[in-house]
C-alpha cells in the first residue's frame, strides 16, 4: 500500500488455483482412447477424472501464506482418477465396445476379460450411453434391478452411469451380434456370468468404464 506494508490479496489465490483448474482437470474433459481393436477413438464428457476442490484448495492455501509457512500441498479433490499420467485412464479399466457388442477388461495393463455383451436397445429409446468415460460408483451383489414392468434379480451389478451399469444376465443364453437391436437391454450391459464375476472382484468403485460405438 502507499505505506509500503503488503497485504495478502484471496482474490488473487482464488485465481491462481482456478487456473491450477483450468490446466490439470481432466473431469468430463477429452481424450483419445487406443481401443483394444487397435484403432483410436475420440471421446469426451462421463464423470471421470480429475476435479480439483478450488475453494477448499484456495482456503488451504491463504491460511498457510498467512501463516508463513513454506512447503508443498497437494490439492484438495472433488474427483480423483486412476493416475496422474497423460492418460489418467491407467492400466486398469473396463471397455465397451456398442458396435462390436463386446466388452473387455484389463487389470494392470493385461487383459483377462473378453466377452460378447448385449447393450441397450436404440429401437426402443434405450441405447447404453457411449462417447465417454465413466467410473463404477458402486459394487452390489445379490441385487434386484428394478423399473418399469420389471424386476430383474442380478449376482453382480456395477453401475457407472446412474442407472446404468454391468450386470450378469444369467436368462440370455446368447450375447452379442445383433441381439441388441430386437432384444436389447434397458441401457445397461447384460454380461455371461463367468464374464461379470471376473469384472467384479477386479474392479473398485473408481474404476473407469470406457464406452464407445
């Protein structure tokens, strides 16, 4: 000020960690994705990623300026994802292919999971979501999904995109093909049995689910 003192300006530390925001948030963002057929696949939106806390970052870090500290803080998280690197996907994660009906998960980067799947049924306004990037939100066993005119118990049901999600359908007898567009499901991703179990006890609530056309 004209007296020579300094003042701490929060205006000025709000900003600076919207902009922390701005460069390292990938929450909903886009991305590339290298597919397990090997082709490349833009996508974009889902809830996965990073989301810095701005306002509770900022707070943290106008007390420790106050307070004259001197260190390194890691940012407070609304979101966090698997990693830190480029691909913040990681190594471990779930892939859905619509066109191919096929679905493949991978844990720290091997594959042990390949399997036809039945998806949504677009003929019927229920097309699985696809485009993006997800996070499983939950892990329930022995559950009953339920909605209009049904009420289907499942052994393993994994949603990533509210009520959509992965799910053993032990009345399919077949999977994959066409069967989706007659006798799809209501959006989520009828998996075998075997296939689902495997999927469950690997997966965390966290982990990404990759779903493109």
């Amino acid at each position: 000020d004209d007296d020579g003192s300094y003042y701490i300006d929060d205006n000025q530390i709000w900003a600076y960690v919207a902009q922390l925001a701005s460069k390292y948030d990938t929450f909903g963002g886009s991305r590339t994705f290298y597919t397990s057929m090997g082709t490349t696949v833009s996508l974009s939106g889902g809830d996965y990623g990073w989301a810095i806390d701005q306002d509770a970052t900022a707070q943290i870090l106008s007390d420790d300026v106050k307070a004259g500290k001197t260190e390194t803080i890691t940012p407070e998280y609304v979101y966090t994802a698997m990693c830190r690197d480029e691909n913040d996907i990681g190594d471990t994660y779930v892939e859905v292919c619509i066109s191919m009906q096929e679905m493949w998960c991978y844990k720290d980067g091997e594959l042990i999971v390949d399997t036809p799947v039945v998806t949504g049924n677009p003929n019927k306004g229920n097309e699985t979501p696809a485009g993006g990037v997800w996070a499983i939100d939950a892990k329930m066993q022995d559950y009953v999904l339920r909605g209009e005119g049904y009420a289907s118990p499942v052994d393993y049901w994994m949603p990533f995109n509210g009520d959509v999600g992965i799910h053993d359908m032990q009345n399919r007898a077949y999977f994959g093909g066409s069967i989706y567009l007659t006798n799809g499901s209501h959006g989520c991703v009828n998996t075998p049995y075997d296939a689902a179990q495997t999927i469950y006890n690997t997966v965390s609530i966290g982990t990404p689910v990759i779903v493109y056309e």
